[in-house]
C-alpha cells in the first residue's frame, strides 16, 4: 500500500473529527451552545471570505465547523487543505 499525502491528510482529518467529537460529547449545555454559536461564527468567516474573493473556501457545515471549533488554526486547515485539494 502506497502511502500518499492524501491517505495521511485523511486521517489525519479522521482523528481530529474524532477528537472533537469526544470532546463536545463531555460538554455540558453551556459548552454545547458554545461550540455551536462558535461554529456560525466559523461559518460566517468562510462566506465573508469567499463573498470578498479574498479566499475562495468550500461552504458547507464540516469547514464551519472545524473553524468553529478550533479557531484560527482551524481556518488554517481549511485554507491549507483547499489550496491542497
């Protein structure tokens, strides 16, 4: 098996989506509505990102969250992996 730099980014993706989710499962409330207002918030970056052509970035529910949830380093691996892919 080939080991590429996609199959590494995947799980790397993949550990990290794991991670988050353990992570607001032991949240309580307060944390849960937390991470959400945090995720529009990342979702808000992204349109207004892509709505001034400054970076074009996917829009879905996935990039706004991991924006969200981990800030600006968040939005970092969604540009990374946008200019990547």
């Amino acid at each position: 098996m080939k080991l590429t730099w996609e199959t590494v980014l995947l799980f790397v993706a993949g550990g990290a989506l794991v991670a988050t989710l353990v992570w607001v499962t032991r949240l309580k409330t307060r944390g849960v509505l937390r991470a959400v207002i945090n995720t529009l918030a990342g979702g808000a970056l992204i349109a207004g990102l892509s709505a001034l052509n400054i970076i074009v970035l996917p829009f879905n529910a996935f990039n706004a969250l991991i924006v969200g949830l981990l800030g600006l380093p968040g939005a970092g691996v969604v540009i990374a992996a946008a200019l990547l892919l």
